[in-house]
C-alpha cells in the first residue's frame, strides 16, 4: 500500500509538468481537473494506508523505517516494531516517531526502549556476561569440528604408516573406518 | 570405542534438545524480565477511573505497598485473572489497585459492573503512553510496589491460585519483613 501511494505522487507531478511545458491550455486545464481528482483519490489512499505519519521528509521516513525495523515487538516477539500489528507495537512506533520529532538519536530512542522493555527489543543484542554465548558459541562449535577433523586425520595417518603393526592383526575383519 | 562414537553425540544431542524443551515447558516464553525490577516505579500522574477530575500520581501512593494490576476490558486474560484476584485481594495485605489500560471508560466500567470491583483504587490510562514507562506490553500485568515506591515484584500474565501462593505472597512477605 505504501509503496503504491508513494510511486503514484511524482507520477502525478511528471503529467502536471508534461502538461505544462506543452502549453495548451485547454488540456492542461483538463489535466488538472483530472489530476484534482487523482489527488483527492490519492487522499483515500493515503488514508487508508497503515497509520501514515507526518514525516517531516523522505530522510526522516528512511530513519524511521531504518529503526522500526530493527527494533522488536515486545509482544509477538517474532515480529519487529514496523511488521507488527499488535497495539503496543503501534503505541512504540509512536513513541519513536515522537521522540523523532523532538530531535532524539537513534542511540536515545534504543536506550530509552531498553530501559523499559530490556534488551529484547534489539535484534542486535549487545556483548554482555549473558550473550557471550550466544555470540561466541558458533566460533566454539567451529573449533571443536576443527578439532574432532584434525584428531581423525592424525589417527588415519597413524593407521595409514603402521598397517603392517602385529595391532592392526588383531583386528581381523573391522579396520574402524566402516562408518 | 569407535563404534560407539555415533551413538554417544546422538545421545549428547537427545539430551541438549531433551534439555531445551524443558527449559521451555519451565518458562514462559513470552515473559520478558522487565529492567524495572527493584527499581523505583516510573512517575505518573493519571485519572481515576470513577472520577477522572481527580488525578493520582506515584507521590500520592508513597507510604503504603500496593499492587498494581494493569488490566482491560478486552483482555480475555484478564476475565481468567478477575476471580483470582477477587478472592485473594482481601488477604494479601497489600492494597489493591487496578490500572485500567488502553480502554474506553465506559467499556471498563461495565466491565467492573459485570464481573466485580476487587480495587481499592483505579486509575485510568486510555492513551497507553504511562503504560509504556511501565514497560508493558499487554494485559494483565502486575507490579508489586513498596512503600517507597519501589517495584519489587513484577508478573506478566493472569495470576493463578499457583502464581499467587509461589510467587506473589512470597513476594509480598520479604517486603513485608523488610518495611519492619
């Protein structure tokens, strides 16, 4: 819907300058009838969009896009501030298009979601003694693959030197690689 | 020994996994700690429900524990929660207040009418903006709350006959023992 609406307002202004430089009064009068109508249509539009803010310009509409996106809905924890539409996902976007309003950063409107809904509402969790884990946990599972592949590459070059060892005699039909 | 291996990290897997569902059966998954816990409760200053000239701020609650109990008409949960907290407000010890959140007056007033009026006191917070102070994010949602204005006890979700006596009193009664 919104991407819908906001192609459909420079069109709108490309035909009210094709008309322009043509000249022809007649027809352009006609066009901005027309487009008199089209604005008005587009007001519907507007209207029915999802809560349209009055964003003060396109640059502040990315920042606050940018934000809600990584931000998460407190209640369906699946969902970031800008998808969801529960109300407290909606009461919080107003709150970070307030607070945008009165010329907070970015870094003031997180801390002040922190202070009240905790970490969860960052989908960027910071580094602390409770995410390390989760952080570095991936790297552990790395090294432990490294580890188990590097313990078995030693041992079958064990094997591999020693197949004529009196050991390897002992066991007649399983040589341990089977699996 | 080498043949055993396999079954030996498939069985350390079944018992991470086995491990991980019954953390989650042992927590609520939609409960988010909130950062305001023994933390002075957020200022506010709000309407009564019944009599919405009147205001009542945090200031005015200093001095006597109470329970905060954010609540609303269209909360289905909260209709679960009604009859706990009916039966048990009177033996609590704390005060009971309600914290009528993002509804209509009217709609909470027929509610209370339907289902009973267990609060000594309402406040009323129809926009939702003090709520977010708070950190809530739905109803129900109780916050224990000292004498000096401290939260020292917060549960998201109905109270059950459960909650109540593993948590809630409990809860209460180190406050309590402490205030003496």
């Amino acid at each position: 819907m919104r991407l819908l609406f906001g192609r459909s307002a420079p069109c709108a202004r490309t035909l009210f300058v094709l008309a322009n430089k043509q000249g022809i009064r007649a027809q352009g009068a006609l066009l901005q009838a027309l487009l008199a109508v089209l604005l008005a249509f587009s007001g519907l539009l507007h209207a029915q969009a999802i809560e349209p803010m009055p964003f003060a310009n396109h640059a502040q509409e990315l920042r606050f896009q940018h934000l809600t996106h990584e931000l998460r809905c407190p209640m369906c924890q699946n969902e970031t501030l800008a998808d969801s539409n529960a109300p407290i996902a909606r009461d919080l976007r107003n709150q970070v298009f307030r607070m945008m309003q009165q010329g907070r950063s970015d870094d003031e409107i997180k801390h002040y979601l922190v202070d009240r809904y905790s970490n969860y509402v960052l989908y960027d969790p910071p580094l602390t003694a409770g995410t390390w884990l989760l952080w570095f946990g991936p790297l552990l599972i790395l090294l432990a693959g490294a580890g188990v592949v590097l313990m078995a590459l030693r041992k079958r070059q064990r094997n591999g030197a020693g197949t004529t060892d009196a050991s390897m005699d002992n066991v007649p039909t399983d040589n341990g690689d089977d699996w | 020994m080498n043949r055993l291996l396999p079954f030996i990290g498939f069985m350390l897997l079944v018992a991470l996994f086995g491990f991980g569902i019954w953390w989650n059966t042992q927590h609520d998954q939609s409960a988010i700690p909130s950062p305001l816990l023994n933390k002075p409760a957020p200022a506010f200053n709000l309407p009564k429900l019944y009599e919405p000239t009147q205001r009542v701020s945090k200031h005015d609650l200093l001095g006597k524990p109470y329970l905060l109990n954010v609540f609303a008409s269209w909360c289905i949960e909260c209709g679960v929660e009604h009859p706990v907290l009916t039966a048990e407000a009177p033996h609590l010890g704390v005060q009971l207040v309600g914290y009528n959140y993002k509804d209509a007056p009217d709609d909470a007033k027929r509610w209370l009418a339907q289902h009973g009026n267990p609060y000594a006191l309402l406040i009323a917070d129809e926009p939702g903006n003090t709520a977010i102070d708070f950190g809530v994010y739905g109803a129900p949602e109780s916050f224990l709350i000292d004498a000096k204005g401290i939260i020292r006890y917060k549960h998201i979700g109905p109270f059950t006959p459960d909650v109540v006596a593993s948590e809630l009193k409990p809860a209460i009664a180190t406050m309590l023992k402490e205030a003496r």
